[in-house]
C-alpha cells in the first residue's frame, strides 16, 4: 500500500520538475504518482483524475498534444459522470482540453470548449471570480486566433477589470 501523503508528494515533486523545465523527470514522476492513485484509490477517484490532469499538462508542455488532448478527455467524462457538468472541477477540465485543442490550433473546437467553460464559471462561480476572469482571457485568446478581435478586446477588458477588483 502506498500512503496518500507519499502520492501527493510524487505528484508535487512532478509539478516542481516541470516549473523548472524539467519535463521528462516531471512526466516520469507524475506517472509514478498516476499509477499509485490508480491502483490505491481508483480510476475516477478525485485525486487520481487530478493527477492525470496533471501529467497531460506535462505532456502538452513537451508537445505531445495528441496524448495530452485523449488525458483531457478521460478526465472531463470521469468529472462529468461523476461530478455534473457545471461542477468547477469539471469546468477546469473543460477549459484544459480546450487549451490543447488551441494548441493544435483547433480553434473552432476550442472556442466552444473556452465559451462553455465562462459560462459554467460565470453561473458557479459568478462573473467577478478569479476562475472567471482566467475564462474570459482563456476565450479571448482564441478568438484573437481566429480573428474575432473586437469580441477577445472586450473579453480582455472584462477579464482585466475583474483581476483588479480581486
């Protein structure tokens, strides 16, 4: 058995590793931490699907998109299954697959993903949220990808003025 404490601390050290750059180190860490939440707790336990959140981030920094994009979407069906569709976890993993499929420059697809994403976090969370404002500026960047330069300036400016009132 593997305590708990020893799989966060794997997972953590993975995230650091990566901070520094260090991506191959942090991918094999953050697999080292996936698979004792597996095996402890299960596949669609929170902290399993937090760590596996994880390492397709680790992946989408190394540009292995296509590993990261599949990652992203067990994590929103075992959230959507087991949390609801509006849940913030849920919301997160929205906003993270729409993130590699802009990525990949899948625009049309990750421009749905970042408007459902502000719009559960507007309705969850409300519109003067720090995940709110990080949706608003997640949406404007792909609409500045896709040219929608009037609409991402008046994302940006809602985003800004919501930072600084946080």
């Amino acid at each position: 058995m593997q305590h708990p404490d020893t799989l966060a601390s794997r997972n953590n050290l993975a995230l650091v590793l990566r901070d520094q750059g260090k991506y191959e180190e942090a991918e094999e860490w953050s697999r080292r931490a996936l698979q004792g939440y597996r095996t402890e707790l299960g596949a669609h336990h929170p902290h399993t699907l937090t760590s596996l959140s994880n390492l397709a981030s680790i992946l989408q920094d190394q540009g292995n998109n296509n590993e990261a994009e599949a990652m992203n979407r067990r994590v929103l069906e075992a959230y959507e299954e087991e949390l609801g569709i509006q849940h913030p976890d849920t919301l997160r993993s929205v906003s993270n697959l729409a993130s590699v499929l802009q990525g990949q420059k899948r625009y049309g697809e990750a421009e749905a993903l970042h408007r459902r994403a502000l719009r559960g976090r507007e309705k969850q969370l409300g519109p003067q949220h720090p995940d709110t404002a990080k949706s608003a500026g997640d949406l404007a960047s792909v609409l500045r990808d896709l040219g929608k330069r009037e609409e991402a300036e008046e994302l940006e400016r809602q985003a800004q003025e919501t930072r600084e009132e946080a």
